[in-house]
C-alpha cells in the first residue's frame, strides 16, 4: 500500500475561533480540548438528542462519556453553523458499516476521531477520514502489525530508524482510509467502499496537530483541497 515512509503534515498555523470556510476545495479540521468542556455539561447536553445522550450514559468511564459528549456536541455545532440551522435538529444517521452522516444529503462531509483529552473533527465538500491515536511509547506494536500491515508496510517498520512513530504513521493511514470508505478497518480490504471509491483511491496524509497525537486524513484522490486546522473555541458552544 504504501511505497515511501509516511510524511506528517505539520499544522504550523492553528486559527483559533469559529470561522466557515468555503469547503469548495478546503478540508477543515478541527482541534478540540475535552478539558476545556468540564464545566460546561449543560451547554453540551442542549445539543444531544436523548439517543445521543443515553449513548454516553452508556459509557462506564466518566471521562469516556464526556468525551462522547463533547466531540458530538461540537460536531453538531459545526454543522449547524455550515448548514444554517439549530445544531440540535439536525438529523444523523449511521450508515450500512457504521459511519455517522447526515440523514438528508447535503453539500458537507464529515468524520470524528478522539484519543486521550482530544477530539478533531473534519468537514469537508467530498468523503473524508480522519484518525487520532496517543502515541504510547511502551507499545509493543508487534503483533499488530504482523496481523494488520501488509508486506510492504512491514518492510517500511522494518526499515525506519523510527519504527515506533512509522508504525503510528501507518495505523493512522489505515484507520483514515477506513472511515473514509466508511467501512470497519478489519473487513476495509473485503467489503465495496460505502462511499463509491475503491478503496485504491484515496490520498491519505499523516498531519502532527496535537504534541504525542499522530493523526491521518484520507479523501478522494481525484480532489486536492487546501487543508486548514483550526481551533474550536470551547465558549462558542451554548
């Protein structure tokens, strides 16, 4: 799959705020702190549905809840702002393998990944994927990647000087590529891509936006969109 060492796009501009770029030829992510919604529970549950609601009750770990929380409510805030309309109202589906997306089509694409005390979010005119992992230093990646990586990219984390952050760039890449195809990583070879796109046609690209959190993108590989990060105000939401 992959025939050169994955190269990280690094976010050297973070704008801060909310702002609606046009998604025409732009991909946005969206950088989001869960910490900073501790004490805004009330903001966060006027955004939830009761379904979305009951899924974080669901959650056994307090700050597995928020996090579920958070990156929803923002995701709802996010599109409310795109499509004009109250971000609770608007309705979501899941899709046949299990991706979120709007139940009505619509001119914005979405994804949503969180790891550790942070969650991104990306919009976008066409599919898009996106992966977030806390890189762990005392991972043993062996084993995962002896059952998940295919030759080539083996032969990639045999060859780095650096097969720790290699293997992270690689699970990202695969992750990303994914979600975009709106497929479960572990049939993504197996299952026709949800979306339309073989999953041969994708550009996936590593991005470094939060410290210790390596991160991928992936969408259509017949689109070039300028890729802007930005930062979601936690004061913006209620």
């Amino acid at each position: 799959m992959l025939s050169l060492p994955p190269t990280p796009l690094f976010a050297t501009n973070v704008h801060a705020g909310y702002q609606a770029p046009q998604l025409a030829n732009t991909l946005v992510v969206y950088r989001i702190s869960v910490a900073d919604f501790t004490e805004r529970e009330a903001a966060l549950t006027a955004l939830l549905t009761p379904a979305e609601q009951q899924h974080a009750a669901r959650y056994t770990r307090l700050a597995d809840q928020l996090r579920f929380r958070v990156g929803r409510a923002c995701l709802r805030y996010l599109l409310g702002q795109r499509l004009g309309q109250p971000p609770a109202t608007i309705a979501l589906r899941v899709g046949s393998y299990g991706k979120p997306q709007l139940a009505e089509p619509a001119s914005v694409h979405f994804n949503v990944a969180h790891s550790g005390d942070w969650v991104v979010v990306a919009l976008a005119a066409r599919e898009v994927g996106i992966d977030l992992e806390q890189l762990v230093a005392d991972f043993d990646f062996s084993d995962v990647a002896a059952q998940r990586f295919s030759d080539p990219e083996r032969r990639l984390l045999s060859l780095s000087h650096e097969p720790h952050i290699t293997f992270y760039h690689i699970w990202t890449q695969l992750e990303a590529r994914a979600k975009a195809s709106g497929v479960g990583l572990g049939d993504a070879e197996l299952r026709p891509a949800a979306s339309g796109y073989p999953a041969a046609q994708w550009t996936v690209q590593n991005f470094g936006l939060i410290p210790g959190h390596p991160g991928a993108l992936a969408y259509p590989a017949d689109w070039q969109p300028v890729i802007q990060f930005r930062s979601l105000d936690a004061r913006l939401i209620g």
